[in-house]
C-alpha cells in the first residue's frame, strides 16, 4: 500500500458543515405559479405587481406606514442618506457590518464614530453629544443583533441639535417593542433582506417612512430620478429590487411567523444550555416585546477558561462555522483607521465587545441535537479545564 493510500483525509460533505445561518426558504413547489405569472406577464421588473403587493403586505405585516423595496440593504442605505439631502458628518457605530458606514463614504460623508453601551452593543446615547460639531447634519445608529436602541435618548440629543437620525435597522426585521414596530423611529429605518437575514428576498432592501412625499423622493431617487418618460429630478441610482425578488418575498411572508417562531425555541435552548457556564456572557434582549432573534452572540470573558478566538477555532474543527460578528471593528478597516474618531482610547467597549463576541448558528432549520452539541463544546471547554485547574492547585 502507498504511504499516500494509508492518510485518508476525509473532507466532511457540504451538508455537514454547520454556519453560523442558513436562509429560510419556502418550499420550491410553492414558488412555481408566481414565476409562471411574472412568464406571463412579462414585467420583471421597474415596479411590477408583486412589487407593489410586497410593500403593502410588509407595511402590514411590519406595522408601518409607507416602505419603498430596494435591490438590497446597502442601496437603500445609501438612498436614505440622499433622500434626507444629508452632508458633513454623521455620528455613527463602529460596532456593525461595513455597509453602515460605507454608505456615508458612498455620500461623501464623513462618519463620526461613538462608542457602544456594554449591555445592548448599540450606539451609547450618553456619548453622542460629545462627537456633535457644527458640521454633524445625522445620526445613523444600528438595532444591533435585532436589539432596539435607546430611540428616545436619540430622539431627544437629535432634536435639541436638530439632526436628522436614519436607522440601521438591517437587523430588525419584526422587532416590536411597547409602542409598536421598533422601525417607526427617527426619520428612516433601512432593513436588509439579505440570504442571511430573518426575512430574505435573496438580495434586497427596504426604507421605512413616515410620510408619502418622503416615499415618492425615495421611489424617485431608487429609480434614476425619473417622474415620468422626460422628467428626471434627481440624480438618482438603479436601487429597484426585481419581481422575482418580490413574488419571492410574498411567498417568503406566508412562512415567516414559523421562522421566527423556532428562532425564539433556539434562542431559548442556547440560554438555558449556557446559563450556568462561566465566562460565557449570552446578550440580553433590551425593550423589545417581541424580538426576531435574528443572532445568537455570546461574549467570552475572561474567566473563561480559553479566548474566543480559540473557540472559534475549536468549532471549526467540528465543522461549525460561528462567526465574530463584529470583529474587526468598521473603524479598525483602511478607509477608517485614519478618522480620530476611530482611534481605540474613543472606542473602548466596541474595542472590548469586538475581541469578545461569538455569533453561534441560529436558522431555523438547526436541529435540537445539534444545539446541543454546539452548547457542549462551548461547556466542554470548562469541563476539561476544571480537573486541570484542581491538579494545579
Ligand atoms: N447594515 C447592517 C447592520 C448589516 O448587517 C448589513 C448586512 C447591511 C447593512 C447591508 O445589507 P445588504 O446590502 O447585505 O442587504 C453577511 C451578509 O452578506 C450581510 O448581508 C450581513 N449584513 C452581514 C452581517 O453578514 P458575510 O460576509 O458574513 O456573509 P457570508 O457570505 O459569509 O454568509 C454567512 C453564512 O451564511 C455563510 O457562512 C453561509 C450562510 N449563507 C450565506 C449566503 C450568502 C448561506 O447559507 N447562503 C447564502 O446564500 O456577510
């Protein structure tokens, strides 16, 4: 036998593997008579049927009064920040995705970074005055992880300086908290229907309104600028999101209360399964009265018995895919570092909450057995620390 025969590495199939989310997808079947009708009707796009249909049923089902569908989460960003005519700078979070902040660069704007609070990850509101200069026109804070900022300490230092605030709220598809839908607050909320997201169209994106002129800007600016076949008013942007997206998402909706149902059994089960494990931090939900439970990040503290890049590594040796969402911090990229803002000594819970946090899998397709597998290896750690620790002794 050749000594090559003898080493049999056996690659784990794709199906094995266990990421951090899965999409959701209603069945196949299911999808075919939307298809044939948009076959049928030949409009795929430029505001069709379905995309009408879509931001009716989503301001029904989400509580709000007018919504304008995007191509995806970053475009609707980026138009937002235009349909408020925003400049100069923006106080924003280091703690998100880079899309946040790309699409004030995208603005030629200058984001301001603030630092987090160490309980809900989200813009500190007790931090923002202290950024504010002549130049701040808006404040862009994220519902981190689906988890609602504190909007009325943002409502209230916006309007004292009167700026605009726009919303990230790519996380918080369906977050309710005491007054209703959390995406009602400020000026714009931008979701993400992302593959990855709670709700997903594959690829797209919606801005929430609270009045229909603001709407028609945005359906303006989404599409080129155009009011009719000779009437451009804005130097507007290809922002649309296609009717197979659309039809996708009206079927999307029809399944979304059970999604959402069996993230929270998961949430539940990772909470009782590491309630008791020392280091391990699970972040609480804040204010809100039904949550998505879009992420499932935990912090690794110190009296854990191995870092959390260590962690990371062991899942992955078990074929788990966790993520460290959000680690590098946005300020901590090249098109950043160089901001004062985005020096450390400006940002230290982000820069704490960066090197801490783990994202586990949470999709609804997560079987019971394998939540408690990925429960195991992080309590296996302590398990296998504690006889070592007592032979120290
Ligand atoms: N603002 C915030 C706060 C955001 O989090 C985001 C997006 C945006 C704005 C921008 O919205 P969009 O323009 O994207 O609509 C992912 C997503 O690409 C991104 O949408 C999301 N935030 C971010 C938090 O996560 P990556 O680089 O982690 O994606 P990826 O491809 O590594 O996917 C993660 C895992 O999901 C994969 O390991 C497997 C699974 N997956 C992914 C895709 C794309 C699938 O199973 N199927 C798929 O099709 O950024």
């Amino acid at each position: 036998m050749s000594a090559s025969a003898t080493v049999r590495v056996v690659q784990p199939q794709a199906d094995e593997r266990i990421y951090v989310t899965q999409p959701h997808l209603a069945p196949l079947r299911e999808f075919i008579p939307y298809l044939e009708k948009i076959w049928d009707s030949k409009v795929l796009t430029n505001g069709g049927p379905f995309h009408h249909q879509l931001e009716k049923a989503l301001c029904e089902y989400l509580g709000v009064q007018h919504l304008a569908l995007f191509a995806n989460g970053t475009l609707a960003l980026v138009t937002a920040l235009q349909a408020l005519r925003i400049t100069g700078e923006v106080i924003t979070t280091p703690y998100s995705f880079v899309a946040t902040a790309h699409s004030l660069l995208w603005n030629g704007i200058k984001p301001v970074f603030v630092d987090v609070d160490p309980d809900t990850l989200n813009l500190d509101p007790a931090k923002i005055e202290a950024a504010i200069t002549p130049q701040t026109t808006a404040i862009m804070p994220v519902h981190c992880y689906g988890h609602p900022c504190d909007v009325d300490a943002i409502q209230k230092i916006a309007d004292n300086y009167n700026l605009r605030v726009i919303y990230d709220a790519a996380h918080a598809f369906g977050v309710q908290s005491e007054a209703g839908s959390v995406l009602q607050h400020g000026d714009l909320s931008v979701l993400s229907f992302h593959a990855t997201k709670v709700f997903n169209t594959f690829e797209g994106g919606a801005i929430i309104c609270p009045d229909a002129k603001t709407k028609q800007r945005i359906d303006h600016l989404k599409n080129f600028g155009f009011v009719d076949e000779v009437t451009v008013v804005a130097s507007g942007i290809n922002g649309k999101m296609s009717e197979i997206n659309a039809a996708f998402g009206m079927l999307q909706l029809q399944h979304i209360d059970a999604a959402l149902a069996r993230r929270k059994e998961i949430d539940a089960m990772y909470r009782e399964l590491l309630r008791d494990v020392p280091g391990i931090r699970c972040l609480p939900g804040v204010g809100e009265k039904t949550s998505n439970h879009a992420y499932f990040p935990i912090l690794v503290e110190a009296d854990y018995p191995i870092g959390r890049d260590a962690l990371y590594q062991k899942f992955r040796d078990n074929e788990i895919h966790a993520r460290r969402y959000f680690y590098p911090l946005i300020s901590d990229f090249p098109m950043y570092r160089g901001l004062p803002s985005a020096h450390r000594d400006n940002l230290p819970v982000a820069a704490d909450a960066a090197l801490k946090v783990l994202c586990l899998p949470i999709y609804p397709a997560l079987s019971n057995e394998n939540i408690e597998r990925i429960a195991d290896i992080v309590a296996g750690e302590v398990r296998i620390s504690a006889p070592l620790e007592a032979c120290m002794r």
